[in-house]
C-alpha cells in the first residue's frame, strides 16, 4: 500500500521496529555519528542524571523515515520533521503509525506519531510526499 | 554553564565546510536501521540509492560534530535533541561533495531558564545545487545553572 492509494483521513498502517537492543545503540553510534555517551555508556547515562542509556532521538527519526519512505515512491519526500516527546529505553519497541491529513493536488501531508508497547508516544511528526517534485529532480 | 542569550548564541558563526557522501558509511548506517526492521524500499530504476533522509544529520555530524556546544560552553551530557525537521530538493547519492553550511537562528527558555533551545538551520547543496535544509532545537537541561 502506498500514501497515494490512501484518502485524506485515512490511517496508514502501523508497523512495529525492534526491539531496540543496547548492540543497536553502539552501531547507531558508530554509523549515525552520533556519539553522545549517554546512548552508549550507562555509567554516562548515569552521571548525566539517567537510570541507564536510551535510544538516540535521531534512531527513532531514522526508523521512522524508514517507515515513511516504504509507504511512498522512492524520491518523493519532500519535507520530514519529528519531535522528540519521551526516550526511548533498552528493550522497547517502537511502533509507527499516521494518517493522511492533507492533499493539495499531488503534494500529501502526512502525520505521524511513535509509539512504545505500554502506550508512551516517544516522537510526533510530520511528513510531506510531493509527487510532482520527483519528476522534476534531475 | 555559561549563561546563554540570544545575542551571544547568534553571535556563533559556524563555517561551511564540505564532505564526500562515504558509501560505506551510507550502507552501515542501512544496516542498523534495517537491523530493526527498517528495510528500505529499493529504487525505482535508480542506478544508485539516494542517502536515507535522516543522514543529512549524520552528514552534518561528520563536517562540524558539535562543536557550536563547545563555543556556547554546553556540555554534551547536558542536551537532548528536542525537534529536527527536514526539506529534501534533490537526492543526495554517495559519491557526491556536499557543502554543509550551519547557523545558528534562535535561542529561548522555558521553565525560567531551566530548559535552554537552542535552534540550528543548515543547507545542504553540491555545486549550485540546494540537496537538503535541516533544522534542530537542541535542549539544555539546566541552561541558567
């Protein structure tokens, strides 16, 4: 199924990732660029006021876009934007979901929101498909 | 911690710097995030997939890290990543030279200082050619400590 078969109003599929190990972490680290040590060591975690490490915020984004990208054409999005509400710990499953909210000829405004097993939205988003831009990309 | 204002945070002026796209970086990063389940969707009659979205910010990490903290004075233990956002003009592939151009374009607080935003805009764009824009708020937990 894609964001153009989809009215607005229309809920997009959820998907759950995961679940997020702390070996996920370290290799986010190393392939993001992230390295803030509070993703990666819990004694970092810890001296910075956290009970133990938690995912980047750019992890979530980035599985999130994952998501995003399998229910558009390849090229299409235009615009992508999160806010980051609650972390992520160890061991969680974040669930993707959203809905379609908006089209405008062939640009679609999507909206879309991260969720973990026990209900916690951890990122709220926004995303924009733009059909019309694809094409004109050399 | 320094005291933060918006005139000292604008008063940060960051160079643009550039950066070949590695394609081994590109895949890693695929990898960890397919790790998850997040599989890609391979390219329609694309002879080379375009960087995930989200790598703009890895990019940015690469050619700059963070040092506009350490010329606030901000610890990185004491910053989350409060919002990012994205517009995407054309894909960004490896290979490609990308010049990464950040600043700096608000600062506030909430809580009477003790949550700081500060806020970053960055283009990204190869030759003459606009790739990407990102826009961060970074919070700092105990700004006016």
């Amino acid at each position: 199924m894609r964001v153009d078969d989809l009215a607005p109003g229309a809920d997009l599929p959820e998907r759950t990732f995961g679940p997020v190990t702390r070996t996920s972490l370290a290799l986010f680290a190393g392939a993001s660029g992230d390295h803030n040590a509070v993703h990666v060591d819990v004694d970092a975690a810890r001296a910075a006021g956290f009970d133990d490490v938690f995912a980047h915020g750019m992890l979530t984004m980035a599985l999130l876009g994952a998501y995003v990208e399998s229910l558009a054409r390849p090229g299409t999005l235009t615009g992508f934007s999160t806010r980051f509400v609650a972390r992520t710990p160890v061991g969680a499953s974040p669930t993707c979901s959203g809905r379609v909210v908006d089209r405008d000829g062939r640009r679609t405004q999507l909206e879309l929101e991260v969720r973990l097993g026990d209900g916690t939205v951890t990122a709220t988003g926004r995303a924009e498909i733009s059909e019309a831009v694809a094409g004109a990309v050399p | 911690m320094t005291r933060l204002d918006l005139p000292s945070v604008l008063a940060v002026l960051i160079p643009a710097r550039d950066i070949r796209v590695s394609r081994g970086r590109v895949e890693l990063f695929d990898r960890v995030v397919a790790g998850l389940g997040g599989v890609r969707p391979a390219s329609d009659g694309e002879s080379v997939q375009s960087v995930p979205p989200t790598y703009f910010f890895s990019l940015e990490l690469e050619t700059h890290g963070l040092d506009y903290l350490d010329e606030l004075g901000v610890p990185v233990s004491a910053i989350l990543h409060g919002e990012q956002g994205f517009t995407f003009s054309a894909p960004c592939v490896p290979g490609d030279v990308v010049t990464v151009a950040p600043r700096l374009v608000d600062y506030y607080e909430k809580r009477a200082g003790e949550l700081g935003f500060v806020v970053k805009e960055t283009t990204f764009s190869t030759g003459d050619r606009q790739l990407a824009t990102a826009r961060s708020t970074i919070v700092i937990r105990g700004a006016a400590a």
